[in-house]
C-alpha cells in the first residue's frame, strides 16, 4: 500500500479500497462505494482520498468517552448490570432524516473530535474503571473500522469485552475483518422496506439483512436488535410482523430484539412521539410471531423492561429502566424450569445501575 500524503494530518492508512482508471480511488468499505479524487472524502466524511489511497481522518480521536449501563446500548442478554466505556468519533455512512445523534454522525467540525485516546489508553481506562466491556457507539464503528478494531484487540489483552452499536451497513469483506474481533453488537433495523432505507435512510436494506444473516449463522457474536418506531413510517402492523417473521425464519426466535421510541429529531421535527400503545402493539404482534425476547425502549414499560422464561412464564431478569432490581437466573437458565436463556451471563449481575459518567482519558492515565 502506497503513504498517504500529509493533505490530512493524523490519517490513519485503510485496507479497503482500489483504483479507477480514471485516477478516483473507490472505497470498498460499504455498500456507497464512494468513488474520490485526491482530497475528496466520501460520504462517511472521515475516509478520504490522500496520495491515491483511502485514509481514515479520525483515527484516535473520539467525540468523547463515557461510561455507561451496557442495558443503554441496548444489549439484555449481555453481562446485564455491568458497565461498558462508550465512545463515537464522528460522521456515518448512512444518512437518517430521524438520526437521534445528528450532533456527532453529522458533524463537519473537527472540535467535536476534542478528545484523543489510543486503543491502549481506551483498553486500559476500561480495565481501571472496572468496565467489563468497551462499545463503539453514538455514530456508526464500521467507518472508524481500524480505530475499533485496534482497541478491540488492545481490550482483549486485558479481558475487557468489545460491543458494536451499528446499523451494519458494511461490504462482505471488511465484515468479516471487523465482527471477528467483535463480543457483541447491536444491529439497528432501521424498517423493513427498500422504500424506508431509500427514503429516510438514504441506503439499501438488503446489505443490513445480508449482516444479520452473517453475524447468525457465521459467527459466535451475541446478538440484538434494535428498531426505532416511527409513526406512520415503520410502524405499521403489517410491516411489524413481516420484519419479525423475517427475523424467526432467518436468526431464529431467541435473537432480542427492543422496539424504541422515536422523539422529533435532526429533520424531522414534524413527527410526533411514538406513543407507548404503539410498541406495546409491537411487542405483542413479536411474541405472537414466536420471537422470545421482546423489549421495549424509551418508555416505561414494566413487561416490556423484563426478561421473562420463554417456556414457563417466569420473571427472569426485572428491571427498571437500567437498574435491574429481580435476578432469578440460575447459571443462565430459568431456576423452575431450567431453560437456558441464550445470552452471555455471569453467575452473578452487575450492580451499576443507571449510572453516567462522563470519563477524559487523558485525566485517567499519564
């Protein structure tokens, strides 16, 4: 691989890539494909074209770094209770009208990116904060692939735990390479049609379901769902149980998944509130489908919150927004009926409730 130019400090070389005829250089990273001249960036905004190569501008530098109830990412089923170090940079490689974190995945302004940290200092924050896992989160970790994947390993070395918050809109290639060195993910299924994705997401459905395939039936990574509501866009009941058959017949009934709400947000201010009726609605039409574990987010729903045995009924794992207030698993499994709950699950939960704490590395270690 040729040296990127100096045309942008700090950049970090890529694998992903190859040259026109024309002289532009594509990246090969997603499925946009975006085809550069020399100092252009794509659609991303932090892989560009330097010296006839794709380099990542963000490498290393982060949007700020917090830590956070691993129940936020939102992740149920892994290591519930325990706390994770969150961190985004900036950009995204998709473009939501409804996008809840426009402030990062949209940002232009290079003083967003005010923090720095390497993958050891990130690795061994989390180890000193007591975090059992570090999560690439606020904007999408498949465009800062080798800033994630670094610290991935460099967490491994010290036995913390790496999550994935992502809409898995990634290439065949550069998956395989990225969720290979990823414990856990959150998938965010944005809908359940080509016309949501074109229209409010500016992308394809098909390569996010291509993912979810993959991470299923290719991998060891655990793995949940997440899909935002919107009203009168993705919510339609129709549309509810055709994504959650789809998800029965393709991942199978144990992968969770959480129904959230939508707030006004970015361009779509317009939008009223999902209302709470409209996941409860949701929930049911899932567990009518055969999905076993069904949540809900951004409200307060007492059954949607829970974990419950999918054979017996029991209540499982009880939680109250992030604080999980009941634990009844015994060594993963329901206690009455010994079921085993398909998660990644200590014996006994983590206690760190619905706690936020804002961390800069460079106050935590020399």
């Amino acid at each position: 691989m040729d040296k990127p130019n100096s045309s942008f400090n700090g950049a970090h070389p890529t694998l992903y890539w190859h040259r026109l005829e024309d002289g532009r250089v594509q990246c090969d990273l997603c499925p946009r494909h975006c085809q550069l001249r020399e100092g252009k960036r794509g659609a991303c905004y932090v892989r560009a074209n330097s010296g006839g190569a794709i380099v990542l501008t963000s490498y290393g530098r982060s949007s700020g770094f917090c830590i956070d109830p691993i129940e936020k990412k939102p992740l149920n089923h892994f290591l519930p209770g325990t706390s994770v170090l969150s961190f985004g940079t900036a950009g995204c490689n998709l473009s939501c009208e409804f996008c809840q974190n426009w402030h990062i995945s949209k940002s232009r302004q290079w003083d967003t990116l005010a923090d720095e940290a390497s993958p050891s200092q990130l690795a061994h924050t989390a180890k000193s904060h007591h975090c059992a896992s570090v999560a690439f989160t606020y904007n999408d970790p498949v465009i800062f692939m080798e800033y994630a994947v670094d610290t991935a390993i460099a967490c491994h070395e010290l036995g913390v735990k790496a999550v994935a918050v992502t809409a898995g809109y990634i290439d065949e290639r550069p998956r395989e390479a990225f969720f290979q060195h990823m414990d856990a993910a959150n998938v965010d299924l944005k809908g359940f049609t080509e016309r949501f994705y074109r229209k409010l997401c500016h992308g394809e459905l098909q390569p996010v379901l291509d993912t979810l395939i993959y991470l299923k039936q290719e991998t060891q990574v655990w793995l949940e769902l997440t899909t935002l509501l919107i009203p009168d866009e993705n919510d339609s009941p129709k549309e509810v149980e055709a994504m959650c058959q789809w998800i029965a017949d393709n991942l199978g009934p144990d992968v969770p998944i959480h129904f959230s709400a939508f707030h006004p947000d970015f361009h779509m201010l317009e939008k009223s509130p999902t209302p709470k009726a409209t996941l409860i609605q949701a929930r049911k039409i899932a567990l009518e489908v055969g999905l076993n574990y069904v949540y809900t987010g951004n409200v307060h729903n007492q059954a949607g919150d829970t974990t419950w045995c999918p054979q017996c009924g029991k209540l499982l794992i009880g939680r109250n927004w992030y604080l999980l207030e009941q634990w009844n698993l015994h060594k993963g499994a329901c206690p009455d009926c010994h079921h085993k709950i398909p998660g990644v699950f200590q014996d006994k939960p983590g206690h760190f409730g619905r706690q936020r704490i804002p961390v800069r590395i460079s106050q935590t270690l020399e």
